[in-house]
C-alpha cells in the first residue's frame, strides 16, 4: 500500500486567482471593489477567506459593510450576519478598506454567490454588480471498477471540484488512521488480508472524513459488508417519537439497489417494508442524512410498535441484513408514592425502560406545573397546601402525563385538570382536548363524559355527531377529538364525572376553545426602503394559534420561501399580484387573498353623444383588497401621457374638441397599481 508520513497542506481555489477589479455604475471614478477570486472551492467543515477590498474617495464616510446572498426564488437578500445559519459562523474585517469574509465550519448548503456591499454618510449602499461564487462539497471514497478482479486496486478520495495535485490525504481504515498521502489517490492490493476493509479519507487541515467505503476485490469477503447500529436497544414513550441509527458499508465495486427495515422475515418471500405495513402507514420516514445513512423514525408510538427491527440492503452483487438489529421498547410514564422517615412522601416518575437522553421532567398538581422541579423525584413535606392530585411528564411531550396519583390519600383527591386551558384552532381542522381526573380508590370507577357549556345546562356530547370522537388510551385520562371546525364551535369544553359524582367535579372550569380563520392584514401605507418601496404583510387570526406554527406564504400561488413567520414583507408591484397565507400542517386551509386592483376600467357617464360646452364624467371602477386608494385619471398624449387629476371621477365641463383624445385611469393601493384601457372621448363641433 502507497503511504506516507505526515506533512503540511496547501490547496489552492478554482478559477482564475487574478485580481478582478469591479466598477460600481454611477460612480466609476469614485467607488471599487477589489475580489481575489470569482470562484472558490472547500470542503465541508473547513474555513474560507475570501479576499476584498474596496475604495471611496473617503473611507471615514463608510458607515457600514456587510456580505449577503439572494435567494434564489425571488432575488430577496440574506445579509449574512443577521441570518441564523451563517451569522455564529461568520466575521468580516474591519480595518480602513479591508472587507474581507470569513466563513468557518462550511456546510453543503453554503454553496452560492456571495455578494458585498457599503453604506456611506448619506445612507446610499453601494453594491457590486458581481460576486463570489463558493461551492461547498464532500469527499467521497471512489474505486476504480475497472480494476475488479485485479491484485492492484486504485482508490481515490474525490470531490466535485478541482483540487492541487499534491494535497496530502489522510486515510482510515475500519475506522483508525492508516497514513497520508501525496494526492488524492492510493493503491491497495487484494489480496493482502491487511488491506482488505473499510475506507474513509480527509484532506490534511480539515475534520470532516468522508463516508466510508468498503474495498475488497472479492466482494463475499465479511469485512466488506457490515451494518452498525448506534444503538441495539431503544426506548420510547406512547404517543411520542424514536429515531432507530445506522450505518452500512459494501463493496466499493457494487451500488446498491434497494434498502429496508423490517420486523419478520417469511420463509421462501421478501421481507415486508415497515412502510408497507397497513400499522404504519404514515408513521415511518427513511432518511439519509449523509452517504450510507440508513436511520428510521417511527412516530405516534404505540404498544405493538415494540418489536426488534432490522436492516437490510440490496447491491447489484448481493445482499446483507444487520443483525441482531434494534429492540424497540415502548413505555408509559406511572407514579409511585412513598413514606419518608420525616413523614413526607416521595413521589418518583418511572418508566419501564430507560428513556434516552437523559429526559427533563415536569411535575403538575392538580393540572398545573410545580415549581421548577426538573428530576424525576419530588419531595412533599404534606402540608395542607400540599394536597391533590399529582402527575409527571418528559418535556416535549407534556401531553403524555402519566395517570395522576391522589396524595395525600384518596379522599383528597377528586379533580379534573387539562393539558391546556385555552386552544386556538384553525377553521375546518381538528383538534384534541386532552383531559386527566383521578378520584377516590375506594369508590368504583367513575363514568367521564364531555359537555360543552351552555346556559342555563351544559350539553353533554354524543359521538352521534360525526365530527365528534372520544378517546381513551390510558388510565385516568380522557380526549375529545373535534373535526371539520367552525367558528360556531367556539366555546367551553369540559370534562365530567357522572352521578353520582357529578357534584365532585361540576364546579370545575373547562377548556375555552376560539375556532379562527386566517386573514392577511396590510399595513396601512407602504414603506420606501433603498428606493423600492415595500409592504408588510401579517397573517391574521382573532385568538393566538397554539403550538407557535410555522406560517407559509404565497404569491400568486407559488410559494414563498423567506417568509416563514405571522408576517412578510414584500415589494409594491405594477402589475397584478395576490397573496394568501396559510399554517404548516394546514396548507390546505388558505386565508383569502389580499390582491392589487385588477379588472380597472374606464367608461363614460354620459350617454349619447357629446357636444362642445356640455359636461361630461369619466368613472373609475377595479377590484381590489384592500381597496383602492387612490385613482388617478391620465390623457394619453405623444410626447408623454399627462397626469388630470385624481379621484374616481373625472368631470370635464365646458367641453370643447381640444378634449377630445383618448383617457385611462391608473387604480393604487397598497399591493400595487393597474390601469385602464383607454377610452376615447370625441367632441362634436356645434
């Protein structure tokens, strides 16, 4: 095997290193930019400087500078040090002409065209045309498939950009360092038991390996196939989400052609995908995160979902499940209660497997949380003030409580609490109400039942109503499912235990439910920044929608990707343009459209023909919302259109034949402004 000692690194960018000189249009003899490259090249996890320099004819007058990015589907800009990908990441020189970048721990997705800028005294940015193109790419272990079969093997540690020929390259196999070498490529031989395993490289100066690759002319040797689990035990709560890792690794001469998890295997026949599997529909997502990533998540957990799950890949040479593959545990969270040698009592929150990450709990008495209590222990002196009802939970999953527990005794302990007590819920979606209640253990179990409020009795609900469900799927803990909702729908909802313990718990208040749609809201006047003026759009509901959602814009129907918050600025158009908004999960659920005035026309208001000294008016008409705010009436001429007057009407008295000609008017509001087709107005001679 061709390898080396250890020595320095030096690799040098694509395209041309000279000195690009860019003239800002306007201000040729006062404002440059000096950049070192037009296009640089890194590798994932590595730091790059990009080189630049500007001049102005005076550099105390420069206020400030910055680097940005447009986005790619509307030209909006990203500046890079108010972006939260980029901006713990990021630095830029600050000393007299210096505006050099720096960009440390680069990622795939910082591949793009970067772009800089300065602001002088008088507010102006000054922007070059032109930018820095950086890609951003991985190494990869590559073998020469024309050398299957051969003694010598060449493997190369490639990359999609062209690198020095003399880097040095550190190299790993199965696992631990091997060596470096002088380029980018090394020579194995097969039939060396000692160079036969798996391979990963980096370049010297970098952290990132790249994924490995197994190597070996013979492709049934077993050091060449190989599936590792992070983990071969896994434990989830009910309700919640678990993520089941791995890795696998193959031949470098083979592709893989099909991969899967399953839980059985049939004798003679395939496996069966857990996607397939009608218990798992739309609860399993494959997903690879980086090469030979083949990790899996399993949402809503549910008690038959605890199983051994293993993994298995297809190649163009063969196959291979990793065994003994992954158990899946799956867990309530329970309470027990015990005597101190104080007299207190110690309240421990457990699980029958041991849940991952080191979980922060959280402690509710009689629904509500405890102090700041974040083990899974709570210490109670029973005092009178510490009586009722007590439950736990792991933090971000706070609806799945455990059943609660009466403390001091069961007699102290006749309550119904909720996981919330206010929901805002978007109209036409569905919504849980998630409701705990303990009582008295010397008593027989109680009948829950769901009522909504009303004067003077509360109704009880019936699954009688198609969009009403009950649900149980735990001790002492009822939900209400409420489907297709609609702003009549708005009210308290509460939880009740029937005779004859209704007077138990009656006097307990409920959940109140506000059932909103969404309206987009456009402030009042535009705004103008650099010379575009802009407004800003928020997306409206009546009460605050739960959970902190995500909100999705649209222009025209197609998305757009910088707003992804309550509101969007956007620039004021000339044409036509609408938006709507909507919430991630209910993209379906739209608000109307907020759109430019469309559809304006102008006509005459007079009938019939008009004469020399008559009066005649001229009416302005367009949809739009928000509604127009200004009409504006305009007489096409030769030389330039000349602007009349504005106002929805446009009368003319004392007419005569210099009136004649041809008129349109231009309607305005916030989104943006259309005009008319021209209307002609001839004038008849007495």
């Amino acid at each position: 095997m061709c390898l080396n000692g250890g020595v320095a690194m030096r690799y040098q960018t694509s395209g041309s290193i000279a000195a690009i000189l860019l003239i800002l249009a306007g201000v040729q003899a006062q404002h440059s930019v000096t950049l070192s490259s037009q296009s640089l090249c890194a590798v994932t996890g590595s730091t790059v400087k990009i080189s630049c320099k500007y001049t102005t004819p005076d550099s105390s007058r420069v206020r400030e500078r910055e680097w940005y990015q447009l986005q790619s589907s509307d030209g909006e800009e990203r500046v890079l040090s108010k972006d939260p990908q980029y901006s713990a990441r990021v630095s830029v020189r600050t000393e007299l002409t210096d505006c050099g970048l720096t960009v440390r721990n680069v990622r795939r997705r910082d591949s793009g065209v970067y772009y800089f800028r300065f602001r002088t005294s008088s507010g102006d940015w000054i922007s070059a045309s032109s930018g820095v193109k950086l890609i951003v790419t991985d190494f990869q272990v590559k073998i020469d498939h024309e050398a299957a079969g051969k003694r010598r093997i060449k493997v190369t540690c490639s990359s999609n950009c062209s690198l020095n020929e003399n880097l040095h390259y550190y190299w790993y196999r199965n696992g631990r360092r091997k060596g470096w070498s002088r380029g980018a490529s090394i020579w194995l031989d097969s039939t060396s038991p000692s160079d036969a395993g798996s391979y990963s490289c980096k370049l010297s100066g970098t952290w990132q390996r790249s994924p490995p690759v197994c190597v070996a002319a013979d492709s049934n040797k077993n050091n060449c196939w190989k599936i590792t689990y992070s983990s071969h035990s896994v434990c989830g709560l009910r309700g919640s989400s678990v993520d089941l890792s791995c890795s696998y690794e193959h031949p470098g001469t083979q592709t893989v052609t099909k991969s899967v998890w399953f839980i059985k295997e049939r004798a003679g026949a395939e496996p069966v995908d857990v996607r397939e599997d009608e218990e798992y529909q739309g609860r399993v997502q494959y997903r690879q995160s980086f090469q030979n990533d083949c990790s899996m998540k399993i949402t809503r957990l549910r008690e038959r979902d605890a199983q051994t799950y293993r993994f298995r890949f297809y190649t163009d040479g063969g196959e291979y499940t990793g065994e003994p593959g992954v158990t899946l545990s799956v867990t309530d969270l329970k309470m027990t209660v015990s005597d101190t040698d104080s007299g207190g009592k110690d309240l421990m929150c457990s699980s029958s497997c041991t849940l991952p990450n080191n979980p922060t709990y959280i402690w509710y008495k009689n629904g509500q949380p405890v102090s700041d209590q974040t083990s899974n222990e709570l210490h109670l002196h029973i005092r009178a003030v510490d009586a009722g009802s007590y439950s736990c939970a792991v933090r971000g999953y706070e609806e799945l409580c455990s059943p609660a527990v009466c403390v001091p005794d069961q007699n102290s302990c006749w309550n119904v609490s909720y996981s919330t007590q206010t929901i805002c819920a978007l109209t036409g979606s569905s919504v849980d109400i998630h409701s705990y209640y303990t009582f008295s253990g010397q008593q027989s179990d109680p009948q829950p039942a769901w009522y909504i409020r009303f004067a003077p009795q509360d109704k009880e609900l019936t699954a009688a109503d198609g969009r009403v469900e009950f649900f149980s799927d735990r001790a002492n803990m009822n939900i209400l499912r409420l489907k297709h909702l609609t702003e009549s729908d708005s009210s308290e909802y509460l939880l009740r235990l029937k005779a004859p313990y209704w007077n138990r718990t009656h006097s307990s208040a409920g959940v109140s439910l506000s059932v909103t749609g969404l309206q987009v809201k456009v402030e009042p006047v535009p705004v103008t920044v650099s010379e575009e003026p802009t407004v800003t759009l928020e997306c409206s509901s009546t009460c605050t929608l739960s959970n902190n959602p995500t909100y999705i814009w649209y222009k025209n129907g197609q998305h757009v990707i910088h707003c992804k918050s309550v509101s969007c600025s956007v620039d004021v158009v000339s044409g036509e343009v609408s938006y709507t908004c909507a919430v991630e999960g209910h993209e379906s659920l739209l608000s109307p459209p907020v759109y430019s005035p469309k559809n304006t026309r102008a006509v005459m208001v007079s009938s019939g023909e008009v004469v020399e000294g008559e009066s005649v008016t001229l009416s302005c008409s367009s949809d739009s919302n928000p509604p127009v705010l200004i009409y504006s009436w305009f007489k096409q001429r030769a030389a330039s259109d000349a602007p009349l007057t504005t106002g929805q009407n446009y009368t003319i008295t004392n007419i005569s034949s210099q009136h004649s000609g041809l008129y349109y008017c231009t309607a305005q509001n916030q989104l943006g402004q259309h005009s008319s087709t021209p209307t002609r107005l001839d004038v008849l001679c007495t």
